[in-house]
C-alpha cells in the first residue's frame, strides 16, 4: 500500500455531525424559551384571572355592605308583627332595585320572626315559586303569635300591589333564621359578617350572605348575593378553549363554574330523600383536578401552588390560588390547562425546526454520503470482525489493510485480542467442564503452562505457613511433583515473595543458588539460572490459596504475563468455587450422617438401621445399572442420580428424630416413660392390706380366727392370680383372646378405697384432662384398672392431616393422638402397640418426606423425598403414607423398600429380637413379592444377582448365614409375575 493517511484528513464528514448538533441546539433552545415564556405566561393568566375574580366578588358584596349598614338602624329591625313590618317594606326597594348583585334581603328576629323579600328576576323563578302573572317581589314572612307559628307567602307588582298571599306553615315549622349560620355569625361579631359560599335554603342558587346585627340586638338584617356573574367570568379568564376554572370553598365544594348547572348535586331518583347540595370537586368530574382540595392549606402563600399532572397520557397544568374575602374564608381559585394547548406555539417552533434540520440534511445527505462510503468500508470490516468476537466466533483471522493508519492499528490489536480471547474461553470452559477438585489443580497448571508458554510448571497450595507441591510437570509432560519439597512463606526467594505481596505475576531470574535453595531442581534440567513466572493464587478475601510457578527459556514479554495474570484469576475462582462445593458436600454429607447416626442412638431397637440400609439400596441399584438384559437392561444412573440415591437412603428414617422413645421402645403394654404395671401392682397391694385388716377386725369382733384366716388366704392366692394374669397380658407375648379381655375387665372391676387427692402435684395439662367428677369428697372408691379421661390426648389441630394436604397423604389417623387407658392398653390384641401407639411409630415416615420437602434441595437432589419417602407404600397401593402403587414409584424408591425389609428381618443389634436367618428371611420376602407388597422383578433381581449373600457377608453374623435355594423364591416370583 503506497499512501496512508491519518484519521484527522476524513474529519470534513463530522460537518454533518455539527449541521445536526446546531440544529438541534437552535431546535431545543427555541422550544424552551417558548416553553418558559408560555410557563411564565399562563401563571401571570392565573394570577390576573384571580385578581379579576376577587374584584368581581367584592364589586358585589360592597352594594350589599352599605345596604346591610344602612338597614341595621332602620325601625324595621324593631317591628314586632307583619303589619308593622309591611308598613315599611318600601325601605328595601331602593337595595333591591338599584343593585343588580343584590336579588334578597332579610331579617331574622331572636324571637325566630322572619321577614324575607326576593326580587323575581327570570321566569326561571315565576314557575318555580308558580307566582301569579306580574309577580316582581316575593315576600316570605313567619311570624309567632301567642298561640300558632305563621308562615306566609306574599306576591307584589312592581307597584308593590299584592297579587297573591298564600298559607305555607310548613315553612314555618322547617326554617328558623336563628339556626342559620349567617345569623350565628352576625350575632357573635361586631361589624358585617360575610358568609361562606353555600347554596340558599330561599331560592336554591349558590351565592354568600352578607349580615350584620341591627343596633338594638334583637335582630340581624342580611342581604344574598347570588355568584350567578362569577361562571361567566370564569369563563372569560379561559387561557385555552379546554381551560378549566372552577371556584371552591376551603372544604373543597364549588361554589361557581362557567356552567351552573353543574354545581347543585340532586337526589339520584325522583322522589328520593335528601336536600339538594353543593357538589364537591372530587364529584365534578374533571380529572385534572381530582384530588387538588388536598393541597389547600390554612396559610397558603398568596402566589399559590402550581404543579403537572397526567390524565390518560396528557399533561396538564394545574394550579391553585387563594381569593381573600373581607370578613370571610378566602375562597380558592382552581384552573387546569392542557398542555398540549397551552404550548401548541412552542411545539410549532419545535416542528419548524425539525423540519428544516431534516430539509439540510436532505439536501447535504448525498454528498456525505459518498464521502463517508469511502471511510466507512474499512470501519463495516472491524464492526463484522467486532461482531464475529461478540458472537464468540474466533476461527478466521482478522486481515485487514486501509489508507488510515489509525484503522490498520486497530485491525491488528482486534485480531491480537481476537486470539487472546479465544484462548481464554477455551481455557475457561475446559477449567468450568471440571467438576473434581482433584483433577481441576493439574489441569489449571497445565494450561496455565500453554498460556505462557513454560517448558515446565508447578503448582503449591498453602498450608499454614507453607506451600506444599501439589502437582508438576516436567519438561517432558511427566508428574514430578515427588521431586519437590515444601516452600516455607518465610524464606521465598525475593522476587517470589513480591509476588505474593502484591497478588500479581511476577517474573525474575532466579541464580542457580535460589532455585536449589528453594528446591525447583525438579523443574530444571540442571541446576542454572533460570527465568520464573510465579503466579499467586488468590481467593475473593484477597486470601493466599496457593502459588503456580512457570520455568522458561526467556523472559515472558508483558502481555502474556498480563494474560497469565488474567487467567490466574479465573483459576483461582474455580478452584475457591470448586474448594466451596467441595467442603459443603463434606458437610452436608457429614450432615447426614449425624442425623442417621442420631436416630440409631436414640433408641437401642433401630441399631445401625440408617447406616445399612443405604448400602443395601446401593447395592441393588449397582445390580441393576450392570443389567444387559431383562427388565433393568436400560436402567442405569448418571453421578447425580447416585447422590441423590445416597442421600436419600441416608435420609429415609429421618422423620424418626420425632417419633417419642418411649413408643419406639415400648416392651409392655402399660409402658410409657416408665412401665405403669407398677401402678397396678400396688394397688393390688393396697387391696391385699385392705383384705388383711378386713380379717383382723372380724377376729377382733369375735369371729372364729381359724375361718377368718382360711379366708384371708383364700383372697389372697385369688389376687396373686389375678395379678399374675395383668402381668402376663402387659407382656404381650400371647396373643389376647376375647376370653381374656372380658377376664381382664371383670378383675379390673375390683375396688380400691383412695384417701388422698389425685389432682396435687400434677401439671396443669393433666388436671384439664380430668373429668369435672374427680374432684368428689374423700375418701373415693375407685376401680383396680380403668380408663380414664386423664388417659385421653386429643389430636391438636397441628396433629391433623388434612385430606387435600399437599404431600398427597392418604392415611386415616385415630381420633386421639395418645389412650394411655390401662384397659385399653391390656386389651391390645398383638404385640405391645395400641392403634395409636402403631400410627405415632408409622407417622415418622410422613415426618420424613414433610422435613425433606421443605429442604432447599438443588436440581438434581429434587427427588430425594420421593426416594427417602416411599419405602413403606407396597405395589399393590395399600402402604403408606400415599398408598403409591408400582408405577407411581421410582425404581430407586422400590429398591429402599426391599433394603428397608431385608435390613430389618436380618438384623441382629436390636435387643428385643434376634435376627432371623437367611432363608427365613427371603421366604418371607418371597411371600411379600406374592401378596404384591413388595417389587417382584426387584426381588428376583435382588436373588440372582446375589445382592442378599453379598450384604450378608458384609452385615449378617456367620450363625445367620445358612443354605439357601433362590430358585424356591424364585418360582414364586415367577408365579407372581406370570
């Protein structure tokens, strides 16, 4: 390539770039003066259209002011009846005609008199009132007489000649102007009062009241003012044609809007009860100013708030203003503006300026682009090579030549990384491919040795004080690590120990003397000079894991050591990952162990159970991964589906950690913590005592000694009997016919006189099971044996299995959780368990597969409770817990359950058996594959395979071990499965 040019000569094409930018910057700054302007604008509207309002309302209340004052000193104030008032009605004229404002004035009497006179302006009013043809006044009086309350109205021309006067004492009996709050407040202030905005019990329109007390105290003389003119000056402050400007009092009810009719809230149905009210601002209807009454505030600033809200993806801007009132709570002036309306001039601006950005580039797009064309062919080659290394494609070589020098730099750093890169990754995925801890080190040195290019490497890890060789490799590829010896940290040589200091590859010549004093002579092919790369291994805590070093011919430049440091890292957060996992499985599986181990040493009947029952399934499940035939020929399990198998075998018993000693130990019927035969026995005790100074008595009282005492002895060897008889059955070793239970109730029939109170020193749970009886007056005559309540546990609500509960347990439980009762222990028909006592030891399965389910097992420890959990359900779905049949089990769960029976029949640790033989054993596991309790293709597998004599040798003692036919258990297998 003849000519190359720097980067600086194509810059003419960021012409472009700054047409774009200016234009931009003309377009945004254009658009925010004219936003600010706008801004500023539409809250000096605000401001000028509440001042204007105020104005408008004061021009309306001062009139009514001076009317009020003047009429506060008129006679009519001190009129005591409707004549005396009519002969001075004419005084209210004057206010009435000349000030348009002003449509009502009033006077309400401490004696509760009324005198009302409203100036009828519309027709509106005439058919409202239904006033006659002509009407201009409407006069409503109520006045109280000695005997009646009257109420009339009166209808004038505007030649104040009566029209019509009507009878209305059901306004009399509703409207008292004492109770009224413009009468309330003119009485308690000294000068004129001007009401809220409300809406006028009179006419039915909103409008403010302006009172004042008439000198002589008995009266107040008021005035209405309907806010009817303030909706049309709303209107005019309009800044947009969706401008909305509402009028509200401090409680937040409109008061004025440009449309009347929508400030007065009606009964929703014709007919219905209620008065009609002012509407609030939330019942308006106008979004935008949903929720502003919450903003106004006792001592707002005068310049108000302002703020934007969104309804249905516009802005709007919102404000709110307070409008003070001579005598009264300022009202508060609310506007809403669109501002899509209200800067429609700057987005203009805006548009224009787009418009004309678009129209220059347009017009220069051609000629850049030609320019650009010719720039940009190299710069697309490094983007496609860019994207091929984000797409992790490293394959082919970058090769790129170009006029700017700039552009071949880069081509050649790109294709550099591009290498680089690729060797990482193919570094880092056969390190993450990995899994054993053992094998990961001498991989993790090797390619660290092809990274920087070393004929020989080894690797350390610290111990202490010490760097102990871990593995090494010679020149050759040979294992050489024999050949060296222990680094102490103290006696590094110097440029070692940097290394460590500073966490960072480090390379140095080491004299011949540093490498024998640090004994490398095994990485070298003689003792010399040698060039040493060491690499410290560090863990996230900046902690020492251990120290590869890396013999070279030559120095390494810089950037292979930066790439060794790199790589490094990544080591050694594989080996802190792998060392990690590593010591969690150590624990969880040391974890396991203790619970198995802690549940056989919690009952001396369980043995070593927990520990033989996993290599057992082991066992089996190896027999049937080696099958090339038969039903298993294709079972075979990945390594972790073995860990799974192991913990789960492991963990199969764990729910017996729940199961109470003294059930699981339970040698006699009445035995609980401790054997309550004792109980029994003294109470026949007390009744041999009681027979015996029954005898001497009757001596005493003269009857002949010699019978007495034939009798006496005759009693007693009837109670040695039958105490010798509850002992036998508390045994349980025969099995208890109904002959003698029916015994056993007749004997525990027998009475024992009690003299002391059984409810001392007992616990409180034991006193509420007692009957409310058991308190009866002593002495207490009591049967030998009973049961009684004290014997009765109920089954609490957190004992209860629910039957839609989410571990599918299908077992039916008793109705008490323990019956202690001595009869209905004695009367157990087989063996020591009650029905209970038989469901608590069976529960501890259920326990086991709840206690692993809440476990957070990872992905492929997931089927550990269905493994651990099904060794008691049989094939033909009537085990338990979930009354699994085959098929809805895994072969692993089938297998524990052939594990957990075989273990079980052969053990000789547990105390209150021995272990059968061999052959008794596969007999009757042979007849549980027949009655479909357990697998009969696992039990076959489990004969020829020779699992059962493997184990056997293992586990079983040499007395147990006997000869054995399988093909006797094996026709009936066969039978079965046929």
């Amino acid at each position: 390539m003849k000519f190359k040019f720097p980067l600086h000569i194509h810059l003419s094409t960021l012409f472009l770039l700054m047409t774009l930018v200016i234009s931009g910057l003309i377009a945004g700054v254009s658009y925010q003066m004219s936003y600010d302007m706008l801004e500023t604008s539409a809250q000096d509207l605000t401001q000028r259209a509440s001042r204007e309002i105020a104005g408008e309302i004061k021009g309306i209340i001062g009139p009514a002011n001076t009317s009020v004052e003047l009429l506060s000193y008129h006679q009519l104030t001190s009129a005591e009846s409707l004549q005396e008032r009519l002969a001075s009605f004419d005084v209210f004229l004057p206010a009435l005609e000349n000030d348009a404002g002003l449509t009502s004035l009033f006077i309400g009497y401490d004696t509760g008199d009324y005198f009302f006179v409203h100036r009828l302006d519309s027709e509106e009013e005439h058919i409202k009132y239904r006033a006659p043809e002509g009407s201009r006044y409407q006069l409503r009086s109520i006045e109280h007489g000695n005997s009646a309350v009257e109420g009339k109205y009166i209808y004038l021309d505007a030649q104040m000649q009566v029209l019509a006067e009507e009878a209305h004492p059901e306004y009399a009996a509703e409207f008292d102007p004492r109770q009224r709050g413009w009468y309330r407040s003119a009485q308690g202030a000294a000068g004129t009062i001007t009401t809220e905005p409300y809406l006028f019990f009179s006419i039915g329109k909103v409008g403010l009241t302006v009172a004042k007390r008439a000198q002589n105290g008995h009266a107040v003389i008021a005035a209405d003012i309907p806010l009817s003119a303030l909706g049309a000056a709303l209107h005019r402050q309009k800044v947009t044609p969706s401008s909305q400007l509402v009028l509200v009092s401090r409680d937040g009810h409109v008061v004025a809007y440009e449309d009347l009719g929508r400030l007065i809230a009606v009964p929703a149905k014709p007919g219905a009860q209620g008065e009609a009210v002012l509407k609030h601002l939330d019942d308006f209807d106008i979004p935008a100013l949903a929720g502003s009454v919450s903003s106004i505030t006792k001592n707002m600033a005068s310049q108000g708030i302002a703020r934007t809200v969104e309804v249905e993806g516009e802005d709007w801007r919102v404000s709110v203003l307070p409008i003070a009132l001579e005598g009264s709570e300022p009202l508060y002036l609310m506007t809403a503006i669109p501002k899509s309306e209200l800067f429609a001039t700057a987005l203009k601006i805006r548009s224009a300026s787009i418009l004309i950005t678009l129209l220059v580039i347009l017009i220069a797009l051609p000629v850049i682009w030609f320019v650009a064309r010719a720039i940009s062919k190299s710069m697309r080659i490094l983007a496609n090579e860019a994207e091929a290394i984000r797409q992790f494609e490293f394959d082919q070589p970058i090769v790129l030549r170009s006029h700017i020098s700039e552009v071949n730099s880069l081509a050649e750093t790109m294709d550099l990384m591009k290498s680089t890169v690729r060797k990482f990754m193919d570094m880092t995925h056969a390190v993450a491919a990995e899994n054993d801890f053992e094998k990961l080190l001498p991989m993790l040195l090797r390619e660290t040795m092809v990274a920087g290019e070393a004929q020989s490497g080894a690797l350390y890890l610290i111990d202490g004080d010490k760097l102990l060789p871990f593995t090494a490799v010679s020149k050759n590829g040979e294992e050489v690590s024999r050949g060296l010896h222990p680094l102490d940290l103290d006696m590094l040589p110097t440029s070692l120990q940097t290394a460590i200091d500073q966490q960072q590859a480090q390379d140095a010549m080491l004299t011949a003397d540093e490498v024998v004093a640090a004994g490398l002579n095994a990485l070298c092919e003689q003792t010399e000079a040698s060039w040493m790369v060491a690499v410290p291994l560090c863990n996230r805590q900046h902690e020492l894991l251990g120290l590869m070093l890396l013999k070279r011919k030559t120095r390494i430049s810089s950037a292979q050591l930066a790439f060794v440091g790199a790589l490094s890292d990544s080591a050694s957060s594989s080996m802190e990952t792998r060392g990690l996992i590593r010591d969690q499985k150590a624990l969880f599986e040391a974890f396991i162990q203790l619970i198995a181990g802690a549940i056989d040493a919690k009952s001396a009947y369980t043995g070593g159970h927990c520990a033989r029952v996993p290599e057992l399934t082991k066992m089996l499940a190896r027999a049937a991964c080696v099958q090339d035939s038969g039903p298993y020929a294709d079972f075979d399990l990945s390594k972790d589906e073995w860990e799974a198998v192991h913990v789960a075998a492991w963990l199969h018993d764990c729910g017996k950690v729940t199961t109470p000693e003294y059930i699981v130990d339970k040698a006699t019927k009445l035995e609980t913590i401790y054997d309550r035969i004792h109980e029994v026995r003294m109470r026949f005790e007390v009744i041999k005592r009681d027979v015996e100074i029954n005898c001497l008595r009757a001596i005493a009282a003269g009857e002949n000694k010699q019978i007495a005492e034939a009798r006496l002895a005759e009693e007693w060897r009837e109670l040695d009997e039958e105490f010798a008889f509850v002992a036998t059955c508390n045994e349980g070793g025969e099995f208890m016919a109904p002959e003698k239970v029916e015994r056993l109730k007749l004997i525990a029939a027998r009475t024992w006189l009690r003299t002391l109170d059984d409810t001392m020193g007992i616990s409180h749970e034991e006193k509420q099971r007692k009957s409310a009886g058991s308190g009866a007056s002593l002495p207490v005559t009591e049967p030998l044996m009973a049961d009684k309540p004290e014997h009765l546990f109920e089954r609490r609500a957190q004992d209860k299995i629910a039957p839609d509960n989410k571990w599918g347990f299908r077992v039916k439980a008793p109705e008490l959780l323990y019956n202690r009762g001595e009869l209905h222990n004695l009367s157990v028909s087989r063996g020591t368990l009650s029905e209970e006592d038989r469901y608590k030891i069976n529960e501890h399965i259920m326990q086991t597969i709840v206690m692993l389910s809440q476990l957070p097992f990872p992905r492929h420890l997931r089927q550990v409770p269905e493994i651990a959990g099904g060794h008691h359900e049989k094939m033909d779905g009537t085990g338990y817990p979930r009354m699994l049949k085959r098929e809805e089990m895994s072969p692993v769960a089938r297998m524990m359950a052939i594990a957990d029976i075989f273990e079980a029949l052969t053990a000789a640790d547990r105390p209150y058996k021995k272990g059968k033989p061999l052959s008794e054993a596969l007999k009757i596991m042979a007849f549980m594959s027949k009655d479909q309790h357990i697998d009969t293709e696992l039990f076959t597998l489990f004969l020829e395979s020779g699992v059962y004599l493997e184990y056997a040798h293992c586990y079983m003692t040499a007395e147990q071990i006997d000869e054995v036919n399988i093909n006797d258990y094996l026709h009936k297998a066969a039978v079965q499965t046929a």
